[in-house]
C-alpha cells in the first residue's frame, strides 16, 4: 500500500472526528475537560496529526458527541486503518544512501588535497583510503581537535561561573540602567560574547575591551515604582483557586432536566457521577432548578478574605420547550447542607445564604466574608432555581487578600450557567421494572 493511501485513511479518521465535533457548541477545551484528556491532544487527533493506540477516549468523545452505534462502527473502522497506517514502516529509497555517500567523499576531499601537493615529483602519490574510512593519524588529529575545544568551552564555562567580584574587567558587559531587565540582557550579552568561535580557539588570553568600564554598582528600584508580587505567584495571577460543578444533584439522587426529545429516544437516566455526559449527549437542560458545587481554596497558607457572591444573568427567554425528564421520585435525608440560594425569576437575583440541618442539629449558614486557604478549603453550594424563564447567569466571587483586592468570573467550562423552567412540562420518570419512562405521578 502506498504513502498516499496511508495520508488517505489518517485523514478519513480525522475527518469523521471533525464532524462530530461539530455537532456540539463547545469548544475544543470543553470536550476534553469532560473527557480528562489533553486539549492539544484532542486537537491533534482531529487534524490527523496524530492518532490514539487506544480506541477508548476517541469512543468517549463519540458519545459525548451524541455519535449512534452506526457511526461509532464507521469510526472503528477508520481508528483501525489509521493505527495500520501509522504503524506501516516508510520505505527509504537508495537515493538516500547515494546522497551520503556523495557528502561524504565530497567532506573528505579538504583533507587529502595536502597529501597530493607535498609529495615529493618524482614519487607516486600514496593512495587515498577507500571512502568512508579515515587513517589513524586523522582520526588521532580530530580527536586531539575535539579535546582542545572541550578544554577552552570548560575554561570559559568556568569563567562565567565566577561571581562578579573575581570576573576580570574585559569579562564584564557594561550595564545601563537600574532595572532587573537591563541586568538580564547585559548577563545575556556576556554570555553571547564568552561563546566559542572559529578565531577564538587559536588564542588562549582573552584582550580586554578598550571600552570596557568597571562595573558600577546598581541603585536599588524604588518600593513605590512597582507592587511587590505575593508569595506562591505572579502580581496578576489571584491568590486563590476554585472548581465549579453544575452537575450536582440534591442529595445526590433528586434532579430534573429538560429534553426536546421524546421518551422513547431518551437512554435510561445516569448515575449521578456520569451526569454530565449523559446531559450533553442528550442536549439537556437544567429544568427548573440548578445545583453548583464551588469550591475555593487559597495558594498559600496566606488567608484570602471571601468578601461577596453575586449573581448576575446574563440572558432571559421563555421556558425551553421539551419535556422533564426526573432522575428520580425524590429522595429525603435527615442532612440539608447549607447553601446560598438564588431566585432567577427576581429582577436582580441575590444569592442568600440558608442554613443547614443535621437530623435536627443546625448548621450555620456561611456568611460572608469568609476566609480560606491552602489549608482551609471551602465548599460552597448554590441553588439557582427558576419557574418563569430559560435564564443564564454565571457568579462573581469578590475576594481581598494583603492589600490586594478583585473578582473572578464563576461559570460553567466559559459559558453562562443555564436554568429552565419547567411548569407546563410534561414530566417522566424511569420505571426500573418496565425499564422505560413513565408519566410522573
């Protein structure tokens, strides 16, 4: 089989990963968030620049594509002749070896020019050795050559090592101006003049430079010309970190989402770890509450003061059309965790904290302003509920921290949270005996 055919069934691959890419609104970052894969890897294999040893992940990414069954076989099919492709040794042809052997002989010619000029005229000249091998006495200059130049790129190594009190004059770049930046790029200029060049390696005391001044010493940047940048990461970077799950359920069994297909079309409801793909294949929404776990943790052990969660919609529609699909009848437990809760039907929407209860025992609300830390974790939930719109909304979690002060955007993988209403809605539920859904009663 040719080349060309291999480019060929690399590129069928690619092509049919592309198509399912393209069904979804997301993002190459997105899919492989949800798929715990590298982004650039994703990437790569939907261009054909690569191609997985696996079948696994590009079968995850199928599903989570919304693929069928017949397309899922299709795309085996190819996965199995990019692998054979791929794996299909490259033919080298003998034009290669012909090319090395002509550089080669050309590479050797400098050297044996000598031996023909200083012979003596009336004596033959010695043959030159067949090509590809070296005499011993050229292989022993070339060696005594390489050692030469180990011995000078050390000594100037060595030289650049020494602090700035035992460098000599001529070794020293002039430095202009008080800033680390200027310090880094005179060192660079150094180090660029220290390197080794054919002129260098016949002279063995490095002149100094008639321009050359003694190193003068730095004033120190005033405080106030910049912000000192906290421990643990840049000026610009938060001193906190937070992950948010929009797939929590209530309790971990209690949810509802909206789809705009049929009960017949629509796979039996997932586990609750698996929610997420389940509700993208499906094309599924929130119906009519959504539940997000965030979670914020500091850097460092430096406290990080939460100050305000607010909430901020971002868009209004009427109630998506489908039907409610419950993932359960219900479920109850003698634990309510605490959690802020969020009414989107409200013109401006405030995320007010609830308290919680342990079979009986309250648990104070978290109120703001909060602290955290790398030792001292937060986890946060908020309930977003809505009967009257198809809302979008992300948070701001306002936050200071040694004198510093900002906000970060909470949202949903860089795009809004979505929550539907569902009052009107036909609702199903699973019927685990008939193994299809119901009408909810």
């Amino acid at each position: 089989m040719s080349a060309q055919h291999d480019v060929e069934d690399v590129g069928e691959f690619a092509a049919l990963l592309r198509t399912f890419k393209e069904r979804t609104d997301r993002s190459y970052g997105s899919l492989a968030r949800r798929l715990a894969m590298n982004t650039s890897t994703l990437h790569r294999y939907c261009a054909g620049d690569a191609v997985p040893v696996d079948f696994a992940p590009v079968e995850r990414f199928a599903a989570l594509c919304g693929a069928s069954p017949e397309e899922r076989l299709e795309l085996h099919r190819r996965w199995l002749l990019a692998v054979a492709a791929r794996r299909r040794p490259r033919a080298v042809g003998p034009a290669g070896t012909a090319q090395q052997e002509t550089a080669g002989a050309t590479a050797d010619e400098p050297e044996r020019a000598p031996d023909v000029v200083d012979s003596p005229a009336g004596r033959p000249a010695p043959e030159p050795p067949p090509p590809g091998h070296r005499p011993w006495y050229r292989r022993r200059r070339v060696a005594v050559g390489l050692a030469a130049v180990c011995a000078a790129l050390a000594a100037l190594g060595s030289l650049a090592a020494l602090p700035d009190d035992r460098r000599t004059t001529g070794d020293r770049a002039p430095v202009t101006g008080p800033a680390p930046s200027g310090t880094a790029t005179a060192e660079t200029r150094h180090r660029e003049s220290a390197s080794p060049t054919p002129s260098d390696s016949s002279s063995t005391t490095r002149r100094p430079s008639p321009s050359a001044t003694p190193k003068q010493p730095k004033p120190s940047p005033s405080p106030s010309a910049r912000t000192t940048p906290p421990p643990g990461g840049p000026a610009s970077a938060p001193p906190l970190t937070w992950s948010a799950d929009s797939q929590a359920w209530k309790l971990g069994c209690g949810h509802d989402y909206v789809v705009a297909k049929p009960p017949a079309q629509v796979p039996p409801p997932p586990v609750p770890q698996d929610a997420g793909v389940w509700a993208a294949t499906q094309n599924a929404v929130h119906g009519g509450e959504t539940l997000v776990r965030l979670t914020v943790q500091g850097r460092t052990g430096t406290a990080v003061v939460l100050e305000a969660l607010r909430v901020r919609v971002v868009g209004r529609t009427a109630p998506a059309q489908g039907t409610a699909y419950a993932m359960d009848r219900g479920c109850g437990g003698a634990i309510t965790p605490r959690s802020f809760d969020v009414n989107l039907d409200k013109d401006r929407p405030i995320a007010r904290a609830v308290a919680g209860s342990d079979t009986g025992t309250p648990i104070p609300a978290v109120r703001m302003p909060y602290r955290v830390s790398a030792q001292d974790p937060e986890v946060l939930l908020v309930n977003a509920r809505t009967q009257a719109c198809d809302c979008r909304w992300y948070l701001e979690l306002d936050w200071s921290s040694q004198g510093r002060e900002g906000t970060v955007r909470i949202d949903d993988d860089g795009r809004p949270f979505r929550t539907s209403g569902i009052k009107g809605l036909s609702r199903y539920v699973y019927d685990t005996s008939a193994r299809g859904w119901m009408p909810y009663s």
